[in-house]
C-alpha cells in the first residue's frame, strides 16, 4: 500500500498502490520518481494453498448462514453468551465452521 504525506511540502508518495501493481513510487530529496519492481510470485507451500482453501470455505458456508435472518439470530445469541469468547457473530460461526472442517479433513487422512 501507498504512504501519501499530505503534511510534507513536497506531498510525496512512496510505495505501491497495491499488492497486484509491479509499479512502485519513492521520494527522494523532495522529487518522486516511480518505477517497474518485479515481485516475487510465491504462491505458498501445498500446506499454506489448503489453508486458504479450508478459510475460503468457512467464509462461503458463513455466508450461506447469514444469509437466513433465523440462523442470523441464531448466531448472535451465541456471540452475545458470556461463555464463550466471540465478539460478534460472524466470528463465531467462522470458528464453528472452520473446527468443523478440520475435523471432517482429518477423519478422511
């Protein structure tokens, strides 16, 4: 991400605007330059890809969940329990989800 100081005189920017942009800008004695950068393309190792793909399921079976205003209620009466330690219902489903599916990985190892 990009650093804007608006507060400088000379209003310089340094950084890249975004992850997927090889651009990347720098201030040097008052004077902004940009230039081509080629990132790396780690893509992860095979345990960090089933990761992400274990949390990309959790959040689409939390969306499925939400989208019904009961399982909706459902969730936040579980956030709201002094019990556990969810803060909001999202997060408590995301947990619920994502122990479910470790579970259900490890049981087909």
């Amino acid at each position: 991400m990009a650093k804007v100081d608006l507060n400088s005189p000379f209003y310089t920017i340094s950084g890249r605007l975004s992850k997927k942009d090889d651009v990347v800008y720098r201030t040097r004695n008052g004077k902004s330059s940009k230039y081509k950068m080629n990132m790396p393309k780690f893509l992860g190792s095979d345990k960090q890809l089933r990761h992400q793909d274990l949390v990309r399921e959790a959040n689409r079976l939390v969306s499925e969940e939400f989208s019904s205003a009961e399982r909706k209620d459902y969730w936040k009466s579980v956030a709201s329990d002094k019990s556990n330690s969810y803060k909001t219902a999202r997060g408590a489903a995301f947990a619920y989800f994502l122990d479910k599916l470790k579970k259900e990985m490890s049981q087909e190892k």
